[in-house]
C-alpha cells in the first residue's frame, strides 16, 4: 500500500511509518509494541519492532544513561528507523524518550511518524516493577532513572494515547492497529 505525506514541502511516496511508543518503565510500551506487531505480521505487513532494552545491548551498547547519551541513543536509533521507513516497513519503537526535545527531533527526522504514549502513572509503573528497578532507583543505586531521579516530559499533542492502567495491553494494541487501518498506513481489510 502506498500512503502519501509531506515533509519539509515536498510530496513523499511511501507504504512505511514509523510508530514510536513512549511512556514510563514499567508503563507496557514493549508488551502493546509486541501485540501490535503479532498483528501486523500475521496479516503479512512489513514491521520491525526496535525495542530500548535490544538496542542498549547491540547497537547502544557503549552508551550510559546521562542526557547526553539518551539523545545519541534516540538519533541512532531514529536512523534505522527512517531508513526502514522510507522502504516500506511499518517500525514500532518503544522507548522511554523521556525528552519531549528527543521525540520532537525524531519527529523531524522521520515522515510519517506517529507518537503514541502509553500512559500509567508512575504509581501504577513501580507496583509493576517486575525487574526491581524502581526500588533500585528509589533507593539510589541506578542515577538517572526516569520518573525517579530524572524527569519524564508527557507528550503535548501525540497523535494516540493508549492507558494501559485502564484497558487491556490487548485493546491497547487494537487501538494502535485500528489507527494505522483509519490513516491509510495499512489496508482497510487488515
């Protein structure tokens, strides 16, 4: 399927979109992300999914955690995103991003690209916490944790909200996949 979209004045071809998940630790984004791409996939639609937690170990691997190195790891990854989007592939990126200036430069970067936050409060993100890390961080022994010792900006205008605190991971995904049919970035008959 072919969709058509502008940037920087100019008419752009393309069947790929990038869908990027942001949101607290603990808030879903890689659960939704993974049913999302289940569905794709199954209905034979090109997707990758680009995961934070991979992408520390392979390709971010020799970057910490300060301000700084949060934003090279968003400007690496955001180029494999472009690059796949601009060949046809539908990329699901879940990453914190706590950064709305790390989200805003992925959004001049990559066309179309489409912000969903996956919303749930940080009370609901530390009872979730099946890896200890906000006990960790609560107790101070990770630095620059998101939400804890660093901040976490909630996107202004994203184009998708899904509250995984208040519906399914399932219908979480349904949302995200009945947007992409209601926008033309996959076919009606999904």
């Amino acid at each position: 399927m072919t969709v058509k979209y502008e940037k920087e004045g100019e008419m752009h071809m393309s069947g790929g979109a990038t869908v990027w998940f942001t949101g607290l630790s603990g808030a879903g984004k890689t659960t939704v992300c993974r049913l999302v791409e289940e569905k794709l996939a199954s209905a034979g639609i090109p997707v990758e999914r680009l995961d934070g937690d991979v992408v520390r170990q392979q390709l971010c691997a020799d970057l910490g955690f300060s301000r700084e190195d949060r934003f090279r790891n968003i400007e690496r990854v955001a180029y494999v995103a472009k690059l796949l989007t601009r060949n046809r592939v539908i990329v699901l990126a879940s990453f914190i991003s706590p950064y709305r200036s790390m989200r805003d430069y992925v959004r001049r970067e990559i066309a179309p690209f489409i912000e969903v936050y996956v919303k749930c409060s940080l009370e609901e993100c530390i009872r979730r916490d099946g890896k200890g890390l906000y006990r960790k961080a609560i107790n101070g022994e990770i630095a620059h944790f998101t939400g804890i010792s660093d901040p976490y900006e909630e996107p202004e205008q994203p184009e998708l909200v899904v509250d995984t605190e208040r519906e399914t991971e399932d219908a979480s995904a349904t949302k995200v996949v009945e947007y992409l049919v209601a926008r033309g970035y996959i076919h009606e008959h999904f």
